[in-house]
C-alpha cells in the first residue's frame, strides 16, 4: 500500500504546521492515497521518523516522501537523505521514493495572485499572530512565548 509523507522544515512558532496540516488533510480527503501523513526535520512533531513509523503501523510498503518546499535546498538535498537513510535501517522491506520539490505550477500562481488580492497594511499581520497564539504550548522556542498573547503564559498566571 502507498502512503505519502509531506516533508516540511518546522517552526519554532506555535501552530504554525497547520498551513502544513490542512494541506495534508486535504490529501486525505481527496482519496488520492489511501495514507497521508506529515514529517518536519525541525522544531515541530510529529517528526520525519514518526511520520514514517505512523505509516508503517497503516501497513504502508511503499512511502512517497513530498518535499513542501519551493526550491530543493539545504533541508531537501542534506537532510532528507539522511532521515531516508535512517528511516531505510529501521524499515528495510519499505520501499521509499521522493518527489519532486513544488517549484512551478500554474495553481501555485493562482493561489498567490488570490493571496495578493488580499494584502493588508504590515501592521495587521499582528493579528496573524495574535491566531497563531491559539496553538500555544509550553516551548520557550516560540516567538511568543512568555509575551503577552501567549497563551501558555495566561494559564500559567491564573
């Protein structure tokens, strides 16, 4: 059976996988693969390792790694091959392949033209984080840790 893992670098940000999330979710819902599951190299879980375990324990023998990423930099042609080659150790009847970075696609520009129809004054992309505060959790990492939107920091005080 073939499964599909979005690969993506993490954030130190709270909640910042959900962009991440949907798509995958998306995926799911889509019935294009019959397993979709989502693996950050850094700072976010669930993790590339436990991406691939997840999909292991949905009896996948086949795993299609999908870079979420524009251009295949630093975290697509140093690190993956790394965690491939781990996840290959603790896997060896798996089967594992890799996509293609997004790059170019005319969807793409689509959604970025939509996206620019909607461009608001710098300022109100502190509003975007005040959002991003409803995903707090206890991570000294994250920007807004300790501020005073942080969520984490509310529960603490009452």
């Amino acid at each position: 059976m073939d499964a599909i893992i979005l690969f993506s670098h993490g954030s130190v940000l709270c909640g910042a996988e959900r962009n991440v999330m949907a798509v995958a979710q998306r995926m799911r819902e889509s019935g294009a693969a019959p397993i979709v599951e989502v693996g950050f190299v850094n700072y976010t879980e669930p993790t590339f390792a436990a991406a691939v375990a997840r999909c292991v324990e949905q009896m996948a023998t086949r795993i299609v790694i999908a870079p979420y990423f524009l251009v295949a930099g630093k975290f697509v042609t140093r690190e993956l091959p790394g965690e491939i080659a781990q996840a290959r150790r603790e896997h060896p009847s798996i089967e594992f392949a890799v996509a293609a970075v997004i790059g170019f696609h005319e969807l793409l520009a689509d959604a970025i033209l939509s996206s620019a129809e909607g461009a608001r004054p710098p300022a109100a992309h502190s509003a975007t984080l005040r959002e991003a505060s409803a995903w707090c959790r206890e991570d000294p990492k994250c920007p807004l840790y300790g501020s005073d939107v942080c969520r984490v920091k509310l529960r603490v005080a009452t």
